[in-house]
C-alpha cells in the first residue's frame, strides 16, 4: 500500500496538525507557535526595558520638569550631571 505522507504511520512533520489531528490541526499549530514567539518577544523586550533602570526615569522626569518650567537651565545641568555621576558609580 503506498502514502502520500498525510497518514498516521508516516513521518511528515509528525503527522497532519503536528500537534492535532484533523483539517483545523495546522492552523491551532501555527497560532500556539505565534503565541510562544509573542511571548518570547514580550518578555526579551521586559528584561531590556528593566536594564534602563531608574536612572533612565529619573533623567526623563527631569527633562519634563525643565519643559514645564518648574526648573531653570542651570538647575537641569546641574541635576543631570549629578545623575550622570550616579550611573558612572
């Protein structure tokens, strides 16, 4: 008996639907492999956003204190050299 390879006994790719049997089997299989890469790219782009640490929010916080007018040119220098100070420490 010959197989075109969409029968159980056969190796393609494990099978039709890798994961589920039946017509629906590819496409639940595609979309929990783009579930996963989702995912993996949610949680790569957590740990670089976490890497900016405090240091980052602190000089953004300055700056749109400086934009509102809350502090003068003098005072922006200041504070972020003094920030600048504490990432190098």
């Amino acid at each position: 008996m010959m197989h075109n390879g969409f029968t159980h006994g056969s190796n393609w790719f494990c099978g039709p639907g890798v994961f589920f049997p039946g017509p629906l089997g590819w496409i639940i299989s595609l979309l929990f492999w783009a579930l996963v890469i989702y995912l993996a790219y949610r949680l790569i782009r957590a740990m670089v956003a976490g890497r900016s640490g405090p240091d980052s929010r602190a000089l953004e916080t300055l700056r749109q204190r400086y934009a509102r007018g809350e502090i003068n040119e003098d005072e922006f220098k200041r504070m972020q050299s003094e920030l600048s100070q504490e990432v190098k420490a």
